[in-house]
C-alpha cells in the first residue's frame, strides 16, 4: 500500500494544482462509487445497458475509487497501512463473535 500512495504521490506532484481539497476529493469519490454502483446494477440488478453506453468494467471502477481513496489519504498525511491495520484489529476484536464462522472439517462441537 505504502508504494501505491508513494507512486500516486510522484504522479500528483509533477502538476501545479496538487491534490484536490477533501470536500472536492470526497465528492470525487462520491462520483466514483456512484459509477460502480451504476455498473453492479448492469451486472446483477434489473437495469442492462443501453447499446450506446460505453463498456467499462467493475475492475475500471474499482480501480478509479482506489486511486481517489489514495489521493485523499496523501492529502491527509494518512497511511493507508495504518489506517488498514486498525480496522482489522477492530473487526478482529469487537466483531469476532458478530458472524457464524464456517466449522473446520474434523471439528467437534463439545
């Protein structure tokens, strides 16, 4: 993750602009989902595409989110890493128990 945010950094910085301010960044991100959205729903919702519609991929989207998300966090001084790791600690402590875990074959129950 770190050379993810260290290569969309050198990318962004060879422009004057720089990153986006966060309200913008998020309404970029807001976009982005938003046409992911769109893209599920052609996939496995009710609604096809219309045969002019540009073809793009749920991989295309995901990966457009993923390069914002990035941007956003650099601009925050945020590491991903971090921000990963503390996640997965709270969903491996507070939310051990929320879900039925699938049992190991060869495991009894007692």
């Amino acid at each position: 993750m770190k050379e993810m945010q260290e290569k969309v950094d050198q990318y962004i910085g060879q422009f004057k602009e720089g990153y986006f301010s966060p309200l913008a960044m998020l309404a970029r991100m807001s976009e982005e989902v938003g046409e992911l959205a769109r893209e599920v729903n052609h996939y496995y919702g009710e609604k096809p595409k219309k045969s002019s519609e540009e073809v793009r991929t749920m991989e295309q989207e995901m990966g457009d989110i993923l390069f914002v998300l990035i941007c956003f966090a650099n601009s925050l001084d945020i590491d991903l890493e971090e921000a990963f790791d503390l996640v997965m600690d709270k969903f491996e402590s507070r939310d051990k128990d929320r879900w039925t875990r699938i049992e190991k074959e060869g495991a009894s129950n007692e």
